[in-house]
C-alpha cells in the first residue's frame, strides 16, 4: 500500500498566553487531497494545524483504517512530525502544502523600555556607534515582558521582535530521499514568469520535484489554479482543482 504524506493549514506562533501570529491558510486543500488518496486505497498521514476542520477527510472511506494525523501548532512542531513520521518507515509521497510562517515572536517589550536600556548602556559607554540599537536587541531579556502567560491589555507601545522560523522544505529531502516531494509557493499579484522563476529557484535549491505556484491575486479572483514548476521551469500543466492534483500524483507514483 502506497503512504502520502501531507502537510496543511497555518503554522502558529505565540505571541504569549493569548495572541499568535498566524496566517489565512485554512488546510482545506489539505484535508481535500487526503480524502481522495483515502478513497483510492492509499495510506494517508495529515500533519495539520489543530485549527483545520477534519469531517471531510474523517468521513473519507478507509479512513478508519489507513487515515493517521498529527496535530500541530507551530513551525517547529510540524518539523519535529515530519521527522518523526520519517522514522516511521517509507512514504511514496510528500505534498507540502501548508502555508508555514515565515516569523516567530522572539520576544516581547515596550518601546520605553528599550530606550531606557539603550540610554543607559550608551551612558556607560557600553555600546556605541551607529550599531546601538541592534546591540541593545540582542539583549531583549534584559528589557522584555513576561509573556508566559497574557500580556496586559494596556501596555503602551507594545512592540514584537520577529525572529525567522526553521525552513521545512529545506529539510525534506535529507529526510526521504528517494521520496516524490511536492511544495507549493504563493505570490501575489506578480508576472507569470517571476512567478514561475521564483518556484523554480524554491525547487532547485531544496531538490524538490514539483512545485505548484500560484498567485493570491488569483486566487481573490475565484481562479484557484496552481502552475507546475519543476527543477527545469513550467511544465505547461495547470492544475485547477484537488482532484487534478490528485490525478498527476497518482500518475506519477504508478509509472
């Protein structure tokens, strides 16, 4: 029995207790893609946000027996499931289609108090030049709030410092070699062939197979049509629904 794996949803980072940066992904694709591999007689894993609804895919026949999911939250639990899922065994596939944040909240603080600190250290003659500021944000525990647990509905001049999550499809093909791997890309409101360029360069340089891109532009206009880009550029296939995607994955596992 052939086992797809497929990925889904938002990725989410707290803020604190309460408040997260999230995304508009709603992993519907995901749970769609599922349930059809269910309905062909395939082994599914969904590694999904806690937030995707799963009555589509629950419902799918065989899902009782051959449905696995692994929820998720943030960027680092999703890549610590595909790991985990790798050490599992063989998968015949990985479709990568969830829309995993770029950022994370590092820390938290008030604007005040960083200049409070950055005054302070600049008096001592601790740091100086042009590069104080970034100085005194590598020292954010020195100045930050607490937010294990809600942050206070009434700071001032709350402020977020972002740091960058860990790349998922950077990983995947160390993790499963000989495994037909497919990403997706978003842009929005780009040309055609940027599109295509910029998702050609995402597959070269994380191996990929394929990669489906498709414009948000498009997508506001009820076109919902992914492009295939492999290592070479478009393939010329568009693919406008789940079951087409369906159909080309299925076609590639049986050749």
């Amino acid at each position: 029995m052939k086992k797809i794996i497929i990925t889904g949803g938002p990725t989410n980072e707290p803020i604190d207790e309460v408040m997260k940066i999230t995304n508009m992904s709603t992993g519907s694709l995901s749970t769609y893609l599922g349930s059809l591999f269910l309905e062909a007689g395939y082994q599914v894993c969904l590694i999904l946000n806690r937030s995707v609804p799963l009555e589509r895919v629950t419902a799918a026949e065989n899902a009782t027996k051959n449905l696995t999911v692994r929820a998720v939250e943030t960027t680092e639990e999703m890549l610590k499931a595909l790991e985990a899922e790798r050490k599992e065994g063989y998968a015949d596939a990985v479709i990568h289609a969830s829309a995993v944040g770029d950022y994370k909240a590092d820390y938290t603080f008030r604007l005040e108090d960083l200049a409070k600190y950055l005054w302070e250290r600049i008096e001592k003659g601790e740091i100086t030049g042009e590069n104080a500021l970034l100085c005194a944000m590598e020292k954010g525990e020195a100045y930050c709030i607490d937010n294990s647990s809600k942050i206070s509905s009434y700071q001032k001049n709350l402020t977020v410092k972002l740091g960058l999550t860990p790349k998922i499809i950077a990983r995947l093909r160390e993790w499963y070699p000989d495994t037909l791997l497919i990403g997706c890309k978003l842009l929005e409101n780009v040309p055609k062939e940027e599109l295509f360029e910029v998702a050609q360069n995402l597959c070269r340089k994380n191996d990929m197979d394929y990669i489906l891109a498709n414009d948000l532009a498009d997508l506001r206009d009820g076109n919902p049509v992914r492009y295939l880009v492999n290592q070479n550029g478009f393939t010329g296939k568009m693919l406008e629904t789940p079951v087409d995607i369906f159909d080309f994955v299925r076609t590639c596992l049986e050749k």
